[in-house]
C-alpha cells in the first residue's frame, strides 16, 4: 500500500507555515488595526505575539503527545472528550469556511481603492470564481505558481519596509527609534486589546503544519519546534513591519480605512511603487485564498468522508479532476457573504472560532498532562498548568474584546454547531462519529 514520503525536514514545515501565514497581510489589515488602536498597531500585534506564543505551546505539547493532522480537533478529543473534540472541530471549521470569504474581502478592497470605477462587488464574485475553478480542475499547477508568488509577497513586503525607513529618514520630525508605537500617554488598554483581537487574524495558520505529520521526519520532535518557530517569526515579522509602518504613517485617519496601506504605500513610494504594491498585495491575497479555499473544501470532504457531516453532499468527488466539487462550490457559496460584510467584522468573526478551538486546546494540555498524567513537579506546575493558564486567559480575554456583532455571529455558529452535534448524538446520548486522521510513528 502506498504511503505518504517523510522527506520534509524542520526548514521546510516553517517555511511552509510562515507561507500559510501570508505575512503580508500585515499591511492588509493596518488601517483597520490603526483605526481600532488610535495608532498603535505595533503594540496590538505585540500583545497578540505574547497570546499566541502561550497558545503555541500548548499546540506543541500537544502535537507531541498525538503527532496527527486533526489538529485542536484530535487534541480536544483524545485529550477531554470526544463530544467537546467535535466542538472544537467546529470551531476549526468555522476558520476554514470563512477563511477564504475575509482574504477576498481584504484584495477586494485594495483591488476597490485602485479602480474606483469598478464596483468592490465585482472583484469579490472575480475572485470567488478563479479560485474556485483552479481548485475543481486541480492544484498541481497552482501548488508551483503559489512558490512563484511567495517570493514576489515577500520582495514587496522587504521593499515596503525599505521605503518607509528612507520616508522617516526625510523628514527630521519623525525619529526612526521610537517607544510611541508602543507605549505613550494617549494608550488605552481595552483598544490595544480589540486591536490584538484582530491582530490574531494575521497568526491564523500556525497550527497547520500538523497536517505534515505523515510526511515530516520525525514528527514528534519536528511539528511541535515547527509550530513555535512559526509563531515567533511570524509575530516578528508582523511586529517589525507595523513598527516602521506606524512611524511612516502616525496617523489612524485613511481615505479607506480597508485599504490604508495602498494610500501610505503611495506616500512612501510615489505611483510605481504603489501599483508594484498592490501586484504583491493581490498576489499574496490570491494565492492565500486559493490554499485556504483548498483546505477547507478537504476538511469538508473528510468530515463528510467520516459521517461527521452527510455523506451524500460532502464525500463524493469530481470522476473527472478527483476534487470535492461540492464542498468547494460551498465554500464559494459561503464566500458570498463578503458582499455583505466588511473587513473587520469577517476578520473578527473568523477570530471567535479561532480562539474557541486555541482556548480548549489550552485545556487539552491541562487534562492530558496535568490531570491525566499527573505531573506535579515544579517544572511540570508552570509547562502544563501556569503557561495553558496563561493562555487559556489570554485566548478569552481577546475573544471577548472582538466587537459585538462578531461575538453575535461566533456565538451563532457555537449554538448551531451544539444543535448539530444533539441531532448527530442523539440528543448526547453516543458518542459523535470519529474522523480518520493516521498517527504518525
């Protein structure tokens, strides 16, 4: 029987989830987060890096433990209970189906400041139909264009930073060494909070190199360094780049508040920089929606696959491209949404999920180690009881910072995901059906 190849090494899984991560959404989302912050975006990000980083953690105890591709989905399940597993996978879900709605509102939006003749509607239905019907026929192509479109995101990402050094550098009222963007008399707690609520928009992806396992050498040493080397790079990245953004562009006023960095990006670098920009920014928006739109669609056909969710709509695939037709086209569906929505409530409403699955995987380690395991050394007190303490509060805390309607709406799919689960159950009765993700030697 044909078997999956270990033959990626730790260099590899981060560089894939650092890709998964899409660092340039960094500028995607800086007006919104300058908005929310009254223009301390470094310090949103910086806030988000400390949450993430206890968060991560507790991914890496746990992927070490069950070195698997279901991610807080097998965590919470092996770890807890099967019932409070299928919730988390739930949560999980709720990033993979709306995922791809929020990245084609962001390049929507920049593609809208651009054209402003053309309506945003328009570039959202442009985007939903290309990726959908590059991801029906196949990703062999798109797998080889996406490597291609990694090394322009990270060029313009470099070059946008350069720029705003050289803009600082001329103009002797704006220092290049500044605690401002951090610290300073005007900062509110609960905004830097609801700014680091978004913020966590940009580490979404972390986790998923636990679904390398089966193809990583020695997995249980590899995902768990590979899952915080992402986190940290990433948050530094994100940290680094709003910094010098921040000092170019003090001000939390834009023209469009969804596309402030094509109007700093034109301050910084004049009309040819600014359309290299918004090249890059699509670019990295597109490929980011084309894997994200393929990774849901697979969720999908494996819980449907399962009997987690009906077989006869989400197992069945293409005869002709071996492709989930039809969780694909839901996925489309689902991302017409974005005609109705704006970049911050969808980044926000993504976040809920996001940090319902980071909250019991927070637990999972507590049970698995702590209760289960009974580890009661000093060393063992602060890995699997302080630092999942740590981050379990944090998780909450930027859950509840998230604007009201995004709460509403996360709080909706909870409920609906609790009333699916009484059906599947009979009414809790048994126990859900078990998704079949292979462990990893």
């Amino acid at each position: 029987m044909a078997r999956l190849q270990r033959t990626l090494s730790l260099g590899s899984v981060v560089l894939f989830g650092i890709a998964y991560m899409t660092p340039i959404i960094v500028l995607g989302t800086f007006g919104i987060l300058a908005q929310s912050t009254g223009g301390m975006v470094p310090a949103s990000y910086f806030a988000a890096l400390v949450a993430m980083f206890f968060t991560a953690m507790s991914y890496a105890r746990m992927a070490a433990a069950f070195p698997v591709a279901g991610s807080a989905y097998s965590y919470v399940r092996k770890a807890i209970s099967p019932k409070l597993g299928f919730i988390a996978g739930w949560a999980v879900l709720l990033d993979y189906l709306f995922l791809p709605m929020a990245i084609w509102l962001i390049g929507a939006a920049y593609l809208g400041s651009a054209f402003p003749s053309v309506p945003q509607p328009i570039w959202v239905l442009a985007f939903i139909v290309i990726t959908s019907l590059i991801n029906i026929v196949g990703l062999k192509l798109a797998n080889t264009v996406n490597a291609l479109l990694m090394i322009v995101q990270f060029l313009v990402l470099a070059a946008f930073v350069v720029l705003c050094i050289h803009y600082i550098g001329g103009d002797a009222s704006k220092p290049l060494w500044s605690l401002t963007p951090f610290l300073n008399g005007d900062m509110q707690l609960p905004l830097i909070m609801s700014g680091a609520a978004i913020a966590c928009y940009s580490f979404l992806g972390f986790d998923a190199v636990s679904t390398l396992t089966e193809e990583t050498r020695d997995p249980r040493r590899t995902i768990p360094k590979a899952i915080m080397l992402i986190t940290l790079i990433g948050g530094l990245i994100f940290v680094g780049v709003s910094y010098f953004v921040q000092l170019a562009h003090p001000s939390a006023q834009f023209e469009n508040v969804d596309a402030a960095a094509y109007e700093i990006a034109r301050n910084i670098g004049g009309d040819v920089f600014v359309s290299l920009f918004l090249i890059g920014l699509i670019v990295g928006q597109f490929a980011s929606g084309l894997s994200a739109q393929a990774s849901g669609s697979r969720l999908l056909y494996a819980m449907g696959r399962d009997g987690v969710l009906p077989k006869s709509f989400f197992a069945g695939l293409s005869e002709r491209f071996g492709t989930p037709v039809n969780s694909i086209l839901l996925c489309a569906v689902v991302a017409l949404l974005a005609l109705k929505l704006d970049v911050t409530t969808s980044t926000s409403f993504i976040n809920f999920g996001a940090f319902l699955a980071f909250s019991l995987v927070n637990l999972s380690v507590i049970f698995h180690y702590w209760v289960a395991g009974e580890k009661r050394g000093l060393r063992e007190i602060v890995l699997f009881l302080v630092c999942p303490l740590i981050g379990l509060v944090a998780d909450l805390w930027l859950m509840i910072s998230l604007d009201k309607l995004a709460i509403m709406l996360g709080v909706s799919w909870l409920a609906l995901g609790c009333l699916y689960l009484a059906w599947l159950t009979g009414g809790f009765r048994r126990q859900p059906p078990e998704m079949d993700f292979q462990e990893a030697a």
